[in-house]
C-alpha cells in the first residue's frame, strides 16, 4: 500500500513539472499571439492594446500560477482565437479521439497479444517467420502511408468508406460512424508491431523457464501452459509497451487526424498552434500528460496484480519496475 | 482571396505526392493540364459541395473583417461594384455612377426593387452604414487604410433612397474601383453586431447554417435580382490539410477545392482520376521577390537594378512552375489587365555583372529564404538563384518553416519569395504595395517620385491620359522598384468533372452560372 501511495504521489510531482514545462515551452513557440490574431498589417499599437487585454504584458509567472490555479479547478480559460470555453472545445475533440483510440486500443491488444503468442509457441515455423516479416514491414511504414493507402484502396478506387471527415468539430456520431473505420484500422496497423515482438520474445523466454518445461513435462496441456502458466508472467514486460501506445493513442493522434481531417485531439492542437491558440495548447498538452501518467500508474498497478513477487519484495527493493522493452515506440510520443 | 486565410500551417506531407505515385501506376495521366473548365448548359438544381481552408477558428461572415469566410461572401453577398475580368469596374448594387468635374464627389445611384434575405429593401442608407462599419477602427479591416486616406464616415451621404454620395478630400478619378474589394460588400443597417453570423445579404444564395471553421450551407435566393442561380443549394466543408483536401476530391466526397493551387503532381493526378479534373485561373498568383530596400544589401538602386536584368522570366516560368502562367519582368500588373504596360524590360546577365562591379559588390553572396507556404515559392526560389548565377551573383536556398514564414521573414531578411492573389484593380495595387509607408509595400521603397505620379494620375480624370500616368508608375517601378515581380502563375483548381461553368478571376467567383451536368451523362 506504500508503494501504491508512492505511485501517486509521483504521479502528482509529474503532472507538476508537466505542467511548468508546457507553460514554458508554449511561451517559447516563436510568433506572437497578439502579432497573429492581429494579421500582417497590425499597427503597433492595436499590437500593444491586444496583448494587454489579453495579459500577456504581465510577468510569465503571475500568469503561470493564474493558469495553473485555475485549471486545478476544472477552469481552462477561453479560446484566444474562437473564444469558446476552452473545457468544452477540448473534451468535444477529446470525446472524438476517443471513438477512434478505444476501438484500435481493444483491436490493436487483442490481435497483437494473440499473434505474439502464437508465434511464440510455433517459434521457428512458417507462422512464426510471417508474423516476424510482417511486423518489421508495419514497423517500417510511417502511420500517414498506411493512412494513405488505405484512402486510395477504399476510399478512391472502391469508394466503401469516406476519404475525410467533412463536418468538422460538430459532426456528430452519425456522421462520424462511416469515418471511423479507416483511422482504426490505421492506428491498429501502427501499433500492433511493437507489441507483438514483446510478446512474442518473453512469451519465449517464459516458455524456456523451469516452471514452463516441468508443467509440460507433468502433462498439463500445452494451451494451459501457455495462457495459465507463461503468459501472466511474460505480460509484465509487455505492459509498458502497451501503455505507451495507449497513451499515445488518447493523447490524439496527429498525423492520423490530420490524414483523414477528423476532429478529434491532434487536429485541434495542429490547428492551435497554427493560430498560437495558448490557452487551447496549453489544455491539451496538459490532457496529453495526465493521460501519459494515469494510463502508466494504471500499467503499474496492473503489474502489481499480475506479478505476487512485486507485492511482497516491495520492502526491501524500492520500486522493481519492469523495463520497457526494446521496442518501446519512444518515437511515437506525440511532440 | 486575403493572405491572411492561406498562410495557414498545413501539414505537408508527401501525401500528395505519394497518391501520385499510386495512381500513375494506373495509366499514364495526359501531360497538358486543361485550361479551363467546362462550359455547357448545366442541369438546373443540384447541391455543389465545396471543401475549403477555414481562416481560422475566428473566421467570420462579416466581410470587412480580416479573418471573413471567403468563399461564402461572393454567395450570400453584392458590393456596389465589381471588376470584370480585364479590371474594368462594373456594376453590381449600383447600376450608374458619376464623379463632379476635379473627381473629389462621387455619386452611385442603386439599382431598384433589390431586398436583403430579410426581405428588407436596399437603400442608400445601408451603403452609408456598410462604409462607417469598414472604417470603424474596431472592425480592423484591411481595406480601411485604403478607404480612409480619402474620406471619413461622415464624408458619405445618403441623398436619397437609392442615391449615395461620397466626398473625397483628395481628387481621385478610380475612386470607384476601390469598392470592388471583398471587404466592401453591403449589409443591412444596424446589422454590425450579428452579420458575422446571420450573412444577410442580397446575393444570389442566402444562409442556411454556418459554422466557424466548419461546415455550412447556402440555399437559392429565388428572389435575386439578376435571376435565380443555377444551383439549389451549396455545402461548404472545412478541411485545413492540403493532401486531405485533395483526397475528398478524389473520392467524390467534395466538387471543388477552393483556395487550393495545386503543385504539378497533384494536378496531373487529379487530372488523370476518374471523376476529377482540373481548371486554370489564369495569372492569379502574383509571385513576388521583395528586395528589403531598407537592407545594406540592397540600398543601392544599381545592385536592384542588377537583380532584375540578371534573371529571364519567361524562362524562369517554364522552370518554375512548366509555364503555367505568363512572364512578370517585375511589372506587378497583372498581363490581363488594359492598364498593363505592353513590352517588357532586357533580359542584360552581361550588364548585370557589370552594375554589380560598379557598385562594389560582384560576387554578392547571400540567402534567399523560401518556404513550403506555397508550393511554388521553393520552386520560384531555386529557378532565380540558377538564374542570377550567370551574372555572378551565389544565392543560397534558405526554407523556413511556413509557420513564422510571413512573421519572421517577410519584410524582415532582405530577400525571400513570396506572394499575392491577383485581383486588385490598377490604383489600389499600385497604392498598396508600391506607395511609400503602405503597410503592404514588402519591400520598404520609399520612392516619392512614385508617390507623385500615383497622386497624379488619381486627379486625372481623363482616362486615356490617366492610363498613361499609371503606367509610367509601372516603368518606374520596372526601373527602380525594389519588389521584383518574376511570374504570375495559374492557380490550378481541382473540381469534379461534373461541375460546369465554373469561372473565378481576382477575388470574383461566379455563383450565379456554376452547375453540375445531369448526373445520367
């Protein structure tokens, strides 16, 4: 219970400095809001009356506690740009990415865990080289290719689903529902690879264990072996590279939303940094780090369940957490 | 159409470029673009989808406004006048206009019987409250620096139902033709506060819905004045990425892209797709190379002078952009326009070198900045700096990032490439970007000069003699201007091939005659 109290209260410390580090940086984006809402031909002084308006001749940190304050009660500010509430903007293009990351999140699992598995269990075999050959492809391939291609094969040349998103920010579920399958399956393509290959490489080593062969050798079905026995164990490396890609997945995939214009979290923070929309950036990547740290806290919690030896070595050892994989898609997160 | 609302981040990838790529495989696309869409009898009704770059969360149905919704103003919208295609102005909501003998008063009567979508009927008052909106420094509109230099609000009068009157503080003979841009189109009285969303105008479609950086919807206006439009409705779409953009053309998702110059791949993609083709606006990009005159590179009229004769713009247009467009030799006059200057500048590389050295400065070396803003700006970049490279002269490519492009380039380094939509009439381009101290003139000239023949040939009322003075401003700024005019190119759209009559030049677009074919041909 001390480790669970610890966990959160790093995870408090995180989203902390996430937030400083967001204020900042956003501060240094070059450009200037009150230059770019103004347009190319601003006079100086309407420059200067607009950014007093807007608060941005006060200290960098008046405004960062103001901001900080406020968004702990649930207060986000206003849009400098449309200005609509903040909170609303977000959760609508929130809720929007989630129709798209919780299905490829159940899918993309699913799939991946079954098929490392498998490939694990007929290691060596014809199955085992064409799961391998087919994941270091999708690895390869950038997500906006597989987005691509999947608009010229099902959108173009046999017009089952919609290329993009035409309504915008108030399409509705309707609307939407036509639109969703192409950005699923995308991201499900993205991300399957990484977590087969984990998978796959410690459900092996799980299989080699001492424990896996005397199973075995005592005549337990090798099903059995595999899902009762090797698998709870060989999840736990499994598991941050998952959580990764979860949070990857509901922080708001840009390049995804963009491809097929849906409006959900990472068009809208593309759109709000085009137009320096602080106040907007600010919220989402403030979303994007509670996200990273509750869907982590969530992976090693999980890991505390699966894992009994995590639950009693906890006091000696301060915090035995499993390594991230290899193939962590580190290069995934969004920026 | 404004800068403002194409110089947008856009997520460039190499979508486009991929889509070619995947459909060339299936039969190679014809290599001549088509110039311009097809005319015919269109079937009547029908609802047009257009997909377009929004300006911003921000944008807004008030034209004056620097952030309008554009393609919707020219739908829902008239203005007192407006230009044909060779930069004449005619009528739109005013049928005759008049000035007094030394064109300090101009008279515009309406035309009759014309109501706004709430059925209320135009008067002069209208106008008069339109042009106090447009002036009003709280609407920050980008044409109010032109306007205001010459009267004030209570400079325009209302004579009577359908007469309206302005009195000038200087003499201005094309004064008229300053009310043809898009900020200038009228709204009822009082409307101000709630135009941005209601859009009543008398144009040829009324309002239905409409979503800031979304989607929307314009119905026929059976009551228009100039004849019920062809179509029944039409849907506008938001869709900031250029190659999503694109893609909802080639899955028939949209019509036509509006704002949207497609490069050469796309467009022979788009042309060689089933469904989609391609038309040209002639010469509606204005590609410009400023001179930061103010810079110690080009304070010296001879080095400028040098810059120009050292590059060849017809060959610079097949280079660039495969002669898409027509030749600009640094006259920033559009070639269809009657005011332009006929013949053009020599074409000297010899000379060139020869001024450099005389100014000190042979072998001068430094950046030109370019940007993926637009795709033909790198291009343009690159066909110059080979160019000038005969006359000695080493420029590097320098691409910025399109994001602070137009903040942190544009009339800051001394030289970049970039660009205008055509479209002004002859006086306000030539005002707005040439006249020292404009707040569009790029390149820091202060010429006064220029400055005299430009006021000289606005109290000419004689419009031979007139045409003549502006055209002697564009030998002088061939001659000694520091904002190089190398091309104009084609924009070239992307529409569905169903779409018939469609027709755009400078800011106008034909909402009244565009249509689709019956869908059984």
């Amino acid at each position: 219970m001390i480790y669970v109290a610890r966990r959160l209260l790093a995870s408090v410390v995180t989203l902390f400095l996430a937030s400083f580090f967001v204020f900042f940086a956003v501060q240094a984006l070059p450009g200037d809001v009150a230059e770019q809402l103004l347009g190319q031909n601003a006079t100086p002084e309407a420059v200067a009356t607009l950014r007093a308006q807007l608060g941005l001749d006060q200290s960098v940190w008046v405004r960062y506690f103001d901001w900080l304050s406020s968004a702990v009660h649930g207060d986000l500010g206003t849009s400098l740009v449309s200005g609509e509430s903040v909170a609303e903007t977000l959760s609508t293009a929130f809720g929007h990415t989630l129709l798209i990351a919780i299905p490829a999140m159940i899918i993309g699992v699913t799939i991946s865990v079954l098929l490392g598995v498998w490939a694990a269990a007929r290691r060596g075999t014809k199955v085992d080289n064409t799961v391998s050959v087919l994941t270091l492809i999708t690895m390869s391939i950038p997500e906006f290719v597989v987005a691509t291609v999947l608009i010229i094969v099902f959108a173009i040349v046999i017009p089952i689903f919609p290329a993009v998103v035409l309504q915008g920010p108030s399409a509705t579920f309707s609307d939407l529902l036509p639109a969703l399958w192409l950005p699923i399956v995308t991201l499900v393509i993205s991300m399957v690879a990484y977590i087969i290959r984990s998978t796959r490489s410690s459900t092996i080593d799980g299989l080699t264990t001492e424990y896996a062969t005397a199973a075995e050798l005592k005549g337990v079905k090798r099903r059995v072996v595999l899902f009762k026995h090797v698998l709870p164990t060989a999840m736990l490396p499994v598991l941050p590279v998952i959580s990764i890609n979860v949070a990857w997945l509901l922080g708001g995939v840009v390049v995804t939303e963009t491809v097929f214009n849906y409006p959900g979290l990472g068009k809208l923070m593309i759109d709000s940094v085009s137009t320096r929309d602080l106040p907007v950036l600010q919220a989402i990547a403030l979303l994007s780090a509670c996200v990273y740290v509750l869907v982590n806290l969530a992976a090693d919690l999980l890991a505390l369940l699966l894992d009994p030896r995590q639950r009693t070595s906890r006091r000696r050892s301060s915090r035995p957490r499993p390594k991230p994989a290899l193939e962590a898609k580190t290069s995934e997160v969004p920026t | 159409m404004p800068q403002g609302a194409t110089r947008r981040t856009l997520l460039q990838g190499a979508l486009a470029g991929l889509a070619a790529g995947g459909l060339t495989a299936c039969g190679a696309p014809p290599l001549i673009l088509p110039k311009s869409a097809v005319t015919g009898t269109p079937a009547r009704g029908g609802t047009l989808h257009i997909a377009r770059p929004a300006a911003s969360a921000a944008e807004t149905l008030d034209s004056a406004s620097s952030l309008s919704a554009y393609e919707y103003l020219g739908a829902i919208y008239n203005r007192l006048v407006k230009l044909d295609v060779k930069g004449k102005t005619v009528p739109d909501l005013a049928t005759e206009w008049s000035s007094n003998s030394d064109a300090t008063q101009w008279t515009f009567t309406l035309r009759a019987g014309v109501s706004f979508h709430n059925g209320k009927p135009l008067t002069a008052a209208d106008v008069r409250y339109t042009i106090a909106h447009i002036l009003d420094p709280d609407t920050a509109s980008p044409q109010a620096g032109t306007l205001s230099t010459m009267f004030g609000p209570k400079d325009v009068e209302a004579v009577d139902d359908r007469t309206v009157r302005f009195r000038l503080k200087t003499p201005n003979a094309e004064f008229p033709s300053l009310l043809t841009a898009y900020q200038c189109y009228i709204i009822p009285e009082g409307s101000a506060k709630t135009i941005g969303k209601t859009g009543i105008g008398t144009g040829p479609f009324r309002l239905e819905s409409y979503r800031a950086a979304g989607a929307g919807a314009v119905v026929a206006n059976e009551d228009y004045f100039d004849g019920r439009p062809v179509l029944d409705r039409i849907e506008f779409f938001s869709i900031q990425d250029t190659s999503a953009r694109v893609n909802a053309l080639l899955s028939s998702q949209v019509d036509l892209l509006a704002q949207t110059n497609m490069d050469n791949a796309t467009a022979r993609v788009v042309t060689g797709s089933r469904g989609t083709t391609v038309a040209r606006v002639p010469n509606a990009q204005w590609y410009t190379i400023p001179m930061l005159a103010t810079s110690k590179e080009f304070q010296d009229p001879l080095v400028r002078r040098a810059m120009k004769l050292a590059y060849d713009s017809d060959t610079l247009l097949q280079t660039a952009i495969q002669g898409t467009g027509s030749g600009g030799w640094d006259n920033p006059v559009p070639p269809n326009l009657e005011a332009r200057l006929p013949g053009h500048r020599p074409y000297d590389p010899e000379q060139a070198r020869a001024l450099l050295k005389k100014a000190g400065k042979d072998g001068l070396r430094i950046p030109i900045y370019t940007s993926a803003y637009e795709p033909n700006l790198t291009p343009i970049a690159v066909a110059y700096a080979e160019q000038v490279r005969k006359a000695g002269i080493d420029l590097t490519i320098t691409s910025v990032s399109s994001d602070s492009y137009y903040t942190a380039v544009w009339m800051k380094k001394p030289l970049m490439v970039s660009y205008w939509y055509t479209g002004r009439p002859v006086d306000q381009l030539l005002n707005q970007i040439f006249r020292s101290g404009s707040s569009y003139n790029e390149s820091g000239l202060s010429d006064k000069r220029l400055d005299e023949v430009l006021d000289a040939a606005r109290a000419d009322t004689n419009e031979q003699s007139r045409r003549a003075k502006y055209q002697d401003a564009q030998q002088m700024i061939v001659d000694n201007g520091a904002d190089m005019t190398p091309i104009f190119g084609d924009r070239i759209v992307g529409l569905s091939d169903r779409v018939v009559n469609y027709q755009e030049y400078g800011f106008e677009f034909d909402y009244v005659n565009i249509g689709l074919k019956a869908s059984s041909s």
